[in-house]
C-alpha cells in the first residue's frame, strides 16, 4: 500500500513544508503592521472563505477530468500567492495575497481523493494516517526553516522559502505524479448529486460531525500563536520552534500508535476518543501559565487531532460514492475552511478582550458538540450490527 501512495506522500509533505512556514509567523508579520488581534482573525478568515468556494469546485472538476491537473492548477496558484506575499508592503498586499493561495488552493480534497482511489477501503484509515504524517512532517521542518530564517533574515526570507517550495511541488508533480482517476466512461457528479449526498444518511451525519470538530480545530489553530505570545512571552521564533515539536509528535502518532490504534478499534470508536482527548486538551487551557502548564494541553490535542482526523476521513470515504468522491470531500474541504471562516475572529477576539483563559472556549465548545454526535453515531451503528446479527440467526 505504502509504494502505490508514496508518490502523494511526496508531494504533501513538499507542500505543507511550504505551508507550515507561514503559520507561526503570519500573526507576527500581521502585527507588525500595527493591526490588531482581531485582524489577524480577519486574514486566516478570508483565506478561509475563498476555500470555502473553491474546494468544492476544485473536487468536483476533479471528478471530471482527473486528480492530477488539478493539483498542478493548485500549486501554480500556490506559488504565485507565495511571491505576492514575500514583497508585500502593506495590510492590503497581504489580504490579496491570501486571497491569491486561497481561491487556487483545492489540495487538501483532491490529496484525499487521490489516496482514497488508490486504497481498498480496509486500508483507508491507516493511508490517510500516512497522510497525516507527511502532513505532519512537513509542520516539524517548515517551521524551524521559517524560524531560522526569520531570526536572520526578516519576513521576507521564509515566505520567499516557501514559494520555492511550491515550485518544487509543482515540478514534483508533473515528473513523478501518475493520474489515479480516468473519468472517461463513469457518470459525473452534478450539484444535484452533492445536495442528496448532504442529507444521504451515509455521507451526511459524518459531514455535519466532521464540522463541529472543525470548528473546535479552527478555533485553536487561529488564536494558538497569540496564546503563545500572551500567556508565555512567546516571539515568532519560539512559536515557530514549538510548532516543529507539535510536528515531531503528530509523525510519531501517525507513523505508529495512530494507525494501530485504527486498525484495531475501528475508525468509528477511534475518532471518538481522539475528539475526546482534544476536548481535554481544551478544557485544560485556562490552566496555562507556564511552558509545563502548557504541555498537557499539547499532548492532548497533538494525540487527539492524530487520531480523530484520519478516523473521520476515512468513514467519509467509504461512505462517499465513488464517482463522486473528489465532490463530496470537497464539500469537506469546504466545511473546513467554512470553520476556518467564523472561527479565527471569534477565538482571537474572545483572546483580546478576556485574556487568554478564554482562549480554549470555543473549541471545547465544538469538540463536546463532535463527541456527542460522533457517540450517538457509534451506538446506532451497534444497534444496526445487533439487529442484523438477530436477523441472521433467525433465518
């Protein structure tokens, strides 16, 4: 399985090495155009919303003419967004930039798609567990490259680094990257097909779940490096590093116990206690003082997110159609960056205005709504499985 994925696996890690530059530092840079905690919120928000719109549309063109071009559409995109940014001199250059990358960025749903074509669906757990760790490897490297960078050169040194990155994924693509999917011959999936996938009983209940986790995540991604900054004194190159610790534990969990853990008790029981340690994680936020104080929170939501997010993922796959299954993760993807909308602005304002106790609020909030559906969800399944077992021995 590893062999036919590996390619993907290549490409996602380039590419998140590029992305996971920008994520502790882009606060920072905001910032230093004099704007507020709340406008920070406001640019995660607005890269957010253009892949909101474009996700499902990346996923959907996708189905029809094949994973590979789309991805090289993306990335092309990508870069372009990445150079804009290295040589903004404004709060408005940065905006556009964001816009730039978010509107061209479909990768996230279409790298599913590509693997769940790839993987027989027993597997599909564990692949996307593998997903995860080149996702997460790329968040070890690329913010130590970006803190390095930054404490010698400036702002302008890691997104510069991040935009050849990009051009190398893109390269990476076209010469090493074969097409999964031949659309020639299988039915299309219209917009008619994603409004019934929404309320099939099958694709829907986990679309919604996958939502409010989402949002829990979301939350927590966009206020995590202000929290940083307030409760612990944090600059730009200690939260880089931090993050790159955060990394080095994702591609162990992801690598090892995560996949295991899957295979064994299935992806249903395994995202639910995945939401449920990250719920603890974020329960555990208004506790933060200190770097010690820190960690459990850390470790919580590190085991948490590498578990829960593979699990959902996979529950969605085999559950998607197959000819509609770059639409239907694009509508995801969608749902994510819906998330990535609303929640940043919510979180660093709670942030701003209460400190940073508040600063987990929302994401309990969400996660606690992801762990009751996703409970109520395992106990019907039981059932289900209880009914036909009776059903069988009657007969």
């Amino acid at each position: 399985m590893i062999a036919r994925i590996l390619p993907i696996l290549g490409v996602t890690f380039i590419d998140i090495l590029g992305f996971s530059i920008l994520l502790p530092i882009l606060p920072y840079f905001v910032k230093s155009f004099g704007a507020s905690d709340i406008v920070v919120g406001l640019l995660f928000s607005t890269f957010a919303a253009c892949q909101f719109i474009a996700g499902p549309l990346w996923g959907n063109v996708s189905d029809r003419i094949g994973r590979k071009r789309v991805l090289i559409v993306s990335q092309i995109g990508s870069t372009i967004g990445w150079f804009m940014l290295a040589f903004a001199h404004t709060i408005g250059m940065v905006f556009i930039a964001r816009i730039v990358e978010g509107v061209s960025g479909g990768n996230l749903s279409v790298t599913q798609a590509y693997v769940a074509d790839l993987v027989e669906p027993r597997q599909r757990g564990r692949a996307f567990s593998y997903v995860g760790a080149a996702f997460s490897a790329g968040i070890v490297f690329g913010p130590l490259l970006g803190g390095v960078l930054f404490d010698r050169f400036g702002f302008s040194a890691p997104f510069l680094a991040a935009a050849t990155l990009q051009l190398i994924t893109l390269v990476v693509t076209i010469v090493m990257l074969p097409e999964s999917r031949n659309p020639e011959g299988t039915q299309v999936a219209t917009f008619g097909h994603i409004r019934a996938s929404l309320v099939d009983p099958r694709v829907g209940p986990i679309l919604l779940q996958m939502w409010a986790f989402s949002l829990a995540l979301y939350a927590w991604f966009g206020v995590f490096a202000l929290l940083m900054q307030a409760a612990l004194g944090f600059t730009a190159t200690n939260t880089s590093f931090f993050f790159a610790s955060f990394g080095v534990l994702s591609v162990i969990l992801q690598l090892g116990p995560g996949p295991r853990l899957i295979d064994m008790l299935g992806d249903r029981r395994s995202s639910n206690i995945g939401i449920a340690l990250a719920l603890c994680g974020f329960l555990l936020v208004p506790l933060i003082h200190s770097i010690w104080t820190m960690l459990p929170t850390f470790l919580l939501f590190g085991i948490g997110m590498s578990i829960a997010r593979p699990a959902l993922s996979s529950i969605l796959a085999d559950g998607a159609p197959e000819n509609q299954r770059g639409t239907i993760l694009g509508v995801s993807s969608a749902l994510d960056n819906l998330s990535g909308v609303a929640m940043p602005p919510l979180s660093t304002g709670l942030l701003g205005r209460y400190g940073p106790a508040w600063a987990g609020v929302t994401s309990s909030l969400f996660a606690f709504i992801a762990l009751l559906m996703g409970l109520g969800a395992q106990r019907r399944e039981g059932a289900d499985i209880g009914d036909r077992t009776a059903e069988a021995a009657a007969k």
